[in-house]
C-alpha cells in the first residue's frame, strides 16, 4: 500500500534492493542461521559495490544525499533477508550518523568515507553489562592524558563485535550529573581491544555480536565526536537511526512471512475446501495485512516528519511510536502466520520459525517497547500541556462546561 506514496525515483531504489536481495547467497542465510559464519564482510562489501549503504549521506562522502524515507524504502526490501542482513545495513547508518552530524571534516573523510565504500567495517558500543535501558550509568571510563583518552571498561550485545575495524564508543568523562559527563568516541580496533563472548543467539545470527573489553585503550583526542561530555546530545540524535531502522527492517521480514501463508492457506485442503475459506484463517490475513500497512504508514510518516523536522521531542515521540508500533506488528504477523500454517510452519521446512526468532529481538534491542512508551507518554504530555492559540476550546462544548465548583481536581 505504501508504495502509492513513493516517488518514482523510491521505487526505482526499491527494485534496485530487490535485485540485490536476489542474488544474495542462499548457503550464506543458512549457514549465518547455523552459526558456520559469524560475520559477512563480503556481504557488506557488495552493498557497497552497490553504492547501497548510507543512503542519506553526502555523495563527497560516498553516500547518495537522498532522504530517511528513501532509506525506509531501502531497508524494508532488505529486512525479507535474515535479520543480521538488516542490521549490517543499518549499521553504517548508525554510526554514520554521529559522524555525518557531528563529526568534524576530517574524522568524516577518514572514518565515514571508508565505511560508505566498504572499506572498513563499524559497530557501535552502547549496553553495559550492568545497564541495558539504562543508558547514562554507563561505568566504561576514558580518561584525558595528553593528547589521548585512555578507556577501560565492557560493552556487550554490540552486533559486528567480531568483524568491526572501528566502534562507536559511549564512555564516561566526567563525574558530575549523568547525562552530562558522557563522551562519544571513535574507537579503532587494536590488541587492546578484546572480543570476548560472541553469544549463541535464539535468532538473529551471523551478524558477529558479542562482547568488547577495553583494556587501557588509547583513542586519540581528535576521535572525540562532538566534543567532552557532550556524548547526551549524539545518543539523542542517534536514537533517530536506532530505532526507525528498527521499525522499516521489521517490515519486510513479516510481510514475506504473511505472504507464505497466504499463498499456503490458499493451496492447503481440510474439509473438502481450502483453508483460506475458514474465518479463523482468512480473517488472521485480514488483521495481518492491515496491521502491517498501518505500522508502514507510521513508519514512513515518522521518517517523513524527520526529513523535515530533523531531531526534536515531536519527531522523537513519532520515531518511538513506529519502533514500538511496527516491531510489536511484527511479532504478532509472523505468529499468525505460523499459527495459519500449523504444525509444518513449526518446522525448518519453511523459514517461518527462523523469522519468528529473528523478529523476538527487535522488541528488546535499540530501547525496548516498554522504554518507547516511556518515550511516547512523556512527549505527548509536553505536547498535549502546552497552551495553545488558534484552536477551538473543545472543553468548553459541554452543557454544565463553565460549571467551576465541579471542577475540583484535589
């Protein structure tokens, strides 16, 4: 559906990803699922190739200048792929995003050139063992000697752990309030840097993720982004890229998903009669289809509002709505469609189970869904708080409304 929202040169980039996507090894999916390969670098050399990463970037950067929607597009073809696929995808826009917005010229021609042509591979260091949604307790600490920070301290669940040349890293610089003694560095991969548990994952395999220990790690003064303890504002922005490439990457897996089933319940027989004619299967398509269309609108309307708005507390409440909206409508498509195919689609015969493990993860990672409506509820209320001029006063159309002995709030 959303397509008849697309310009014509989105669809063009949406059947350029589609080609790619079709030559993409099948022995490579199945053997990044069975953990035979951890990381595929030449997978995200080929995008590369393709001039398919960073898509919003500059072009002097190796980017195409286009637009979030663009990149919603992109990533929503991709994301039919395993989940790994989606996220090497989105990592580049990650971690290029702080470099793209904050990064001075010379740290974008050294670290964000080289990851648009696929010439260095990035990951971003962010959870702590002792913290997930708690961002600002984070204990890595780097401190300034000279003209270098000296960083010691954990970061685990950092999906391209095992292939990244280099990471982002959020460490702590001062010893102050929380949120404003936290610095984002461009950390290079050196002895010093140790990956040193790559997890066995219910789902979501191949994409290298496991823990880091930095141990008396020196980054160069020049590789602070943005500047010391000012790490607060780059982690806002990059939740932007976060979480919607959470969202468009949970679309494509469920869309294919609900398509096998909707082509298998259109073929099984029970009861004389295929089982698309029961109400307990067609009306599940039903629900799925049209839970997917509304989590493709908030997401591309969430990506559009970005486009234009750029990072404020409106476009971040929109942005937390699609992550939730869409990774939630994911999970209960895929289910559904397992549930429309019975007992084979519990099988490996089809690669619903896969699916159904892969998409369990986008509902915890990049903020879980409890933490988006922390998001949500708290921007709204701004937004719903604020005076507002040029609007009829709907309170006021009530019979008993000027009634102000009733209105008794303590």
């Amino acid at each position: 559906m959303i397509d008849a929202l697309l310009t014509e040169q989105q669809q063009k980039l949406k059947d350029e990803v589609r080609e790619f996507v079709k030559k993409v090894p099948r022995q490579l999916l199945l053997d990044m699922d069975a953990d035979r390969v951890r990381y595929p670098k030449q997978y995200v050399v080929d995008l590369a190739e393709q001039n398919l990463l960073g898509l919003r970037f500059p072009q002097k950067y190796g980017g195409r200048g286009l637009k979030w929607v663009d990149e919603m597009a992109a990533l929503e073809e991709i994301s039919v792929l395993p989940a790994s696929f989606g996220c090497l995808f989105a990592l580049v826009s990650i971690v290029g995003e702080a470099l793209n917005v904050f990064g001075a010229e010379e740290q974008k021609k050294k670290y964000l050139a080289p990851l648009l042509k696929g010439n260095k591979f990035c990951a971003e260091a962010l959870t702590e063992p002792r913290g997930g949604s708690d961002f600002f307790g984070a204990t890595t600490v780097a401190k300034k000697q000279g003209d270098y920070y000296i960083l010691n301290g954990q970061k685990r669940f950092v999906v391209g752990a095992e292939g990244a040349d280099i990471f982002f890293v959020y460490a702590r610089t001062g010893s102050g309030d929380p949120r404003q003694s936290i610095s984002g560095f461009i950390v290079e991969r050196d002895k010093t840097v140790e990956a040193k548990y790559l997890y066995g994952l219910l789902g979501t395999r191949g994409g290298g993720a496991g823990r880091l220990i930095f141990r008396d790690t020196k980054v160069p003064a020049e590789n602070l982004v943005l500047g010391e303890n000012k790490g607060g504002e780059v982690f806002n922005q990059m939740m932007i890229p976060e979480r919607m490439t959470s969202a468009a990457g949970s679309l494509g897996g469920a869309r294919e998903a609900l398509e096998i089933a909707a082509r298998y319940s259109d073929k099984r027989k029970a009861f004389g009669t295929t089982i698309r004619n029961f109400e307990a299967v067609s009306f599940k398509v039903a629900d799925s289809i049209t839970k997917l269309d509304a989590a493709r609108c908030l997401t591309y309307g969430a990506a559009t509002a970005v486009d234009k708005l750029g990072s404020t507390g409106y476009t971040r409440r929109l942005v937390s709505e699609a992550k939730k909206f869409a990774t939630q409508a994911a999970w209960e498509v895929i289910n559904d469609a397992m549930q429309i195919m019975g007992g084979i689609g519990y099988t490996n015969v089809y690669p619903i189970e896969r699916m159904l493990r892969d998409c369990r993860l986008t509902m915890i990672w990049t903020g879980t869904n409890e933490i988006m409506n922390l998001i949500i509820q708290h921007e709204y209320y701004r937004e719903a708080l604020k005076q507002r001029k040029n609007v009829r006063d709907v309170e006021d159309d009530a019979p008993e409304s000027r009634a102000e002995d009733e209105k008794i709030y303590e």
